[in-house]
C-alpha cells in the first residue's frame, strides 16, 4: 500500500488500522439488517408530541439518521464499482480491486467523521455508539456526511467484491486463479476471507436448537456436517470434493441470509430422512429461527424434501452418503 508522503503519522496509523482490519469492518450485511430493524422500530415506538411534530422527532434522533443514512445509500456507487471491473482483464481483477479499496480507505481514513469506525462491531450497539460522531442538523457539514456514506458504500461493495460476493452486483469472478502484474507465470489463489469455521459454528449452534427424535441424533447431525463442508477427521475425495464446494457456495455466497435459506433446505431433508420430531413446517421453521416463515426471503415456505432449492438439489448425494441412519425399530 502506497501512501502519500503528505500523510501525517497520526493518519497513518488511522488508515493501516482500518487497511488491516477491513474484511470485518467493511463487510456490513449484519449492521444493515440491524438498521433496518431499528427504523421500523423507531417509527413503532414513536410517540408524538402535540409540541413537537412527529417528523421532527426523528430528525433529532441520531440513532434513526445514521440508520436511514445507511440504508438509503446502500449500493449507492455500485455503477462505478461495475464501470471499474468492466475496464480490467480479468486475470488482474481482484488486484486492482484491492487497490482501489486501499484508495478509498486512505480517503475514508481522512475523515473526520470516520476517525471511530474503527471501534465498529457487528452487532446491534456498536453503530448506535458511531452514530453519535455523525454531525446531524450541522448545514456546514452535510457534503461532508454525504462523501463519507458514498465512500463507505464504494469500500463496502469492492470489499464484498474481495470475499467472494461479486455475483451480488452483477459482476462474474472467477476466483479460483489470478496472474500478479509482478509474475505473470505466478498463479495466485484468492478465495473467499469469510470465516469458515464461524459459518460451521453458526450450523452447528442451529442442530442444538432442533427436536430430534433422539438426543444422540443432534451429535450424529454436527458429525455429518463437519464431514459434507470438508472439516471433519477424514478428508473427502473425488465428486465429494466438488459437492462440498458447491455447498459452501450455497452457504456463503450471499452470507447471512443464504445460511438461512439453505439451513431450512436442510430441515426439509432432515425431516425427509425422519429424523426430527414430526412436526409442522411452521413450528419446525419457530424451533429453528424463533418465527414461522424462518426468513423474509425465503420463497419457499415449507422446509419439506419436495420444495428445496434446485441448487440444494445438486449437493444430496454428498448428504446421503453421510446422513445418519436411524435403527430400524426407530
């Protein structure tokens, strides 16, 4: 990374601290979904006053502001972002799209709005914290506010871009192999940053809250899942290897949400292969997600072997092969 020689020292460390930490800073889709539950919140909860419009009310409130702020400029810069990839070979694609987002995080480090993002977490407090910094109602400071949610926006997407999202924006990756500039006979494999091990601990932490037919089914279940992603004792070999790739893509290509959406493909076929309480799809969709439908994104209602997702389909023969099997007198 390049930085300029006008930088001081105290924007240096601003702008290597977020270079180094950008994967989890940038990477939003939880705090979105955070946000966008705080404003219905807010417009529930709010209680006018005959004094003060109700308007008014939320204008003053910071918390509201930044939560709309964020939402309304999500994908703001994507035709940008496309312009960009759409001027580079493809074999230098993420190069230059690391790049830029180094770029963009020198500016986005110049901010003074931005000085705190690095105290950002994901979860439902740290954006309210942040809020705060955001100079609402300050007329003299409202192009400043815009510039740094449109520069988040681009960091965002182009970091999405780096771990793996890019078919969220429309644009084909193929992330397999990559040439540097430097070594044009170097292959370099990028994969995807987001945390394996985390997605496997959140599928397991789901198995703990399902109604099996036995107790020690739950165990046999987490077994099987380390098996089929690739991370349990015995490696896979051959089409399994492939298989499991493709279960992975399921999972992680539109992160928190495709979870979800493939965890209730894997209800249906839990429930196919009788090995949870027979329940109905609603109350299997509660024990899971804590709600009827599971997700709001989720087309397809009944978790049920018939209703899965054509891409779901493609990965049951890793699943048979190491589902557990029930006794017969089971």
């Amino acid at each position: 990374m390049l930085i300029q020689n006008d930088i001081s020292s105290a924007l240096q460390v601003r702008v290597n601290r977020l270079q180094k930490d950008a994967n989890r800073l940038f990477a939003l889709e939880n705090i979105r979904e955070h946000c966008q539950t705080a404003i219905k919140m807010f417009h529930e909860d709010m209680q006018p006053s005959p004094f003060t419009p109700w308007g008014a009310m939320l204008r003053d409130n910071r918390e509201y502001r930044f939560a709309l702020s964020l939402t309304l400029t999500y994908t703001s810069t994507k035709g940008e972002i496309v312009q960009l990839v759409r001027g580079c070979q493809e074999e230098y694609l993420l190069q230059e799209v690391e790049e830029e987002r180094e770029r963009q995080i020198e500016d986005f480090a110049r901010m003074k709005i931005a000085s705190r993002w690095y105290q950002m977490k994901d979860d439902d407090l740290a954006w309210r914290v942040f809020a705060q910094n955001i100079p609402y109602g300050e007329k003299d400071r409202e192009e400043e506010i815009h510039q740094f949610f449109e520069t988040l926006d681009r960091i965002c997407i182009l970091t999405d871009i780096l771990m793996g999202h890019a078919e969220e924006y429309g644009i084909d990756v193929d992330y397999s192999k990559y040439v540097t500039p430097q070594e044009d006979e170097t292959v370099v494999k990028y994969t995807p940053t987001s945390n394996r091990q985390a997605i496997l601990d959140q599928l397991l932490a789901l198995v703990d809250k399902g109604d099996w037919k036995h107790n020690e089914i739950a165990d046999r279940v987490k077994q099987m899942l380390r098996m089929v992603l690739g991370l349990g004792e015995i490696p896979l070999a051959g089409k399994e290897v492939e298989l499991s790739e493709k279960l992975w893509n399921l999972l992680e290509s539109g992160r928190g949400e495709r979870l979800r959406v493939t965890w209730q493909n894997m209800i249906g076929y839990y429930d196919d292969r009788h090995l949870l309480k027979q329940k109905s799809a609603p109350t299997l969709n509660t024990d899971f997600f804590g709600d009827k439908d599971g997700s709001d994104n989720i087309n397809k209602g009944r978790p049920s072997r018939d209703n899965m997702s054509s891409g779901f389909r493609e990965v049951l023969p890793l699943l048979d092969a190491y589902v557990p099997k029930l006794d017969k007198k089971a």
